[in-house]
C-alpha cells in the first residue's frame, strides 16, 4: 500500500512540476501576440483543395499550418521585431522586467 502511495506522490508532483515549468502568459501578452499575428497575416492567391495542407514558413521557421479564419502565431523573430516598434507603455505592462521579453537572435 505504501508503494502505491508513492507512485501516486510522484506522478503528482511530476505533473505540477510539468505544469510549473510551462510559462503562462498574461493577458497583455497574449494581445501583444495577436497583433503581431494580424500584422504578418498570410494569404494565398488560390484555394485549397480539401485534400491539402499548406504549411508556412518564414525565413526557415515554421509558423504553423494555414486555415481559412485562424491567424498563424509569429515567429520569434518577427514578434520580437514587433515588439521593438510598438508601444513601450504596452510592453513594459506585458513584460515588467526585461527577463521575461524575448530577444533578438544575434546573427553569425
């Protein structure tokens, strides 16, 4: 009985450690996010077969696949882009610190 109650703590605690170590991103963050979706909407000039898949890509990184009426998530280098441009009153409410704002990748 005792081992069964042990498993049991440790698939608990293994599933808040989980949970913990996922970032929750509030609320100004997700709006930040969005924007910057709706600026780097995607359209093709063709439609799509029932059958197809298309998927985006944005200098090498994969934005996601593309349905009609949902807006693709930017990547990390366009959404810290945006972040440059908009407005520092937003951002400082989004990201308080400068540890939890994404940077910019250095380029070789």
């Amino acid at each position: 009985m005792k081992k069964f109650h042990l498993i049991a703590l440790a698939a608990l605690l293994g599933t808040s450690l989980a949970q913990a170590a996922k970032p929750v991103e509030s609320r100004e963050v997700q709006a930040l996010r969005a924007e910057c979706a709706a600026q780097h909407a995607v359209s093709f000039d063709t439609a799509r077969d029932d059958n197809e898949y298309r998927f985006v890509y944005a200098r090498g990184q994969l934005r996601g696949e593309h349905t009609e009426g949902k807006a693709l998530k930017c990547t990390e280098a366009q959404y810290v882009a945006y972040l440059d441009n908009a407005d520092p009153a937003r951002v400082m409410s989004a990201y308080p610190t400068a540890a939890g704002r994404p940077k910019a990748q250095k380029t070789k």
